[in-house]
C-alpha cells in the first residue's frame, strides 16, 4: 500500500492541473480513478478479476504467452526472447500484485545477475528494481535489497529519473544500513558494502558514518591499519565523530 501512495503522489505532481496545465485535468481525473481501485483491497481484487474475464473472452492472455516463452528450453528457442519474456513476466507479476511470484521466478533466474537492465527499457527496469527490493525486504533479503537500491541510486546521479522521489529510495536505502544489513551479512561483506556506500554522492556526514562502521569492522577482523586509515577518513568527513571503545585500542 505504501509504494501505490508514492506512486500515486509522484505522478499527481506530475499531471495536477494547477502545474502541468488544464490539458492535464483529464490525466488527473484517470489517475484519481487507479488510485481509488488501486488502495481499496476488495475493490483492486474485483478489478483484477474483471481484468482476467475480459481477457479469457478475447482469447488472448498475455500472462500466458509470458509464461510459454519464458519457460521455453527447446533448443531451436531464441536464448535472447526468453530471457526477454522472463524479464516482462517479472514485471507484469509486480505490477499484477504478485509479488511472491515474481520473486521466486527472479531468483529462480538469477538473482542479482539476471539482466533486468538489458531486457527492459530503461524507466521500467528502475521502477521493477524498486518494488523488487520493497518485497525483498520485507521478506528479508536485506543484501539483494541493498544491491538494487544502490544500482538504482547511482543510475539516478547520473541521469535523473525518480526526482523528487529520489530522496524516499535514499531514505529507504539508508534505514536498510542502519537497522537490518549488518546482522544479515559477514564481515567482508559488510566492508563491501560500505565501499559501495562511498561510490553514491552521499552527504559527508553520511559517509563519516559508515566509515567509522567500516574501522569498526576492520578493527575487529584484526585489519590494525586499514581500520586506523578509515577512521581518519571517517573525521575527515566530520570532524564530531568520536571512536568506539573497541576502536580506540585499535587508534
């Protein structure tokens, strides 16, 4: 329900007439309608429901032929088409309010190496990459979750997509670090990931912060000097921060 409400702001800045001009009242008038059906459960399922009838009467389910094509391993079969269908299939599911299986299906196909990216267009492959990690982290995936979010960010420095919505996924990613990665990854792993963090234009303060996770992680994997050169990094970027217990027999 909260990504329909983004969603559903997002676009209302968009189309609202008094800034994108009375030619937008129509738009506006259609994307009041969605959201109505869209976050009333009973009303989304009877939609969704018409939905199917009305495509069993013309006989045609593109569902289906997703499903066929995707799952095609004859081997006169185009390798390219099916992992086309595969990554149409995963976000129509999405945007069908399956998420359970377009979850399975992506990590049945890979994970974080199946190429999203290369099968769908651009805007689309940045708004299936966001609902995938808003039900992977509800579902605890919390390093998938992680992977997703920071790809997106640092596609959106460098050619502007979500906007003003960018600062919910940077909100988003930030409370991930902070509350749920640590416990969900190993030592090395949680160095990497606060490399990551540094590679994303974040505030100074930020970085500050994660690097004296990092001296901390170091520290403790008996790393003496690298965890010595993250904290002086780590003041560097601001000057308040001040050494844990463990970290100052290490400094």
């Amino acid at each position: 329900m909260a990504e329909i409400k983004r969603a559903f702001r997002e676009k209302a800045k968009q189309h609202h007439p008094d800034l994108a001009g009375e030619g937008a009242r129509a738009h506006m008038q259609s994307l009041l309608a969605a959201y109505e059906i869209l976050s009333n459960r009973q009303r989304r399922f009877d939609y969704d429901r018409a939905y199917r009838g009305s495509v069993a009467k013309n006989g045609f389910n593109y569902r289906d032929y997703l499903y066929e094509q995707a799952n095609n391993t004859d081997d006169r079969h185009n390798p390219k088409l099916r992992e086309q269908a595969r990554a149409e299939l995963i976000i129509f599911e999405l945007f069908h309010f399956e998420e359970d299986a377009a979850i399975t299906m992506w990590q049945d196909w890979g994970g974080l190496e199946f190429p999203l990216k290369k099968h769908l267009g651009r805007e689309d492959w940045m708004d299936c990459s966001f609902i995938l990690a808003e039900e992977l982290e509800k579902r605890g995936f919390y390093y998938d979750t992680f992977s997703l979010l920071a790809s997106l960010i640092r596609e959106e420095r460098r050619n502007p997509y979500f906007r003003h919505f960018t600062e919910d996924v940077e909100i988003f990613l930030k409370e991930l670090v902070r509350l749920r990665l640590r416990a969900a990854v190993d030592d090395e792993t949680w160095i990497e990931c606060m490399q990551e963090l540094m590679t994303l234009g974040f505030p100074a303060h930020d970085e500050g912060r994660w690097l004296k996770s990092q001296a901390e992680t170091l520290s403790k994997m008996g790393e003496t000097a690298a965890a010595r050169a993250a904290f002086r990094e780590a003041q560097k970027r601001d000057p308040s921060i001040k050494p844990s217990a463990d970290l100052k027999k290490t400094l």
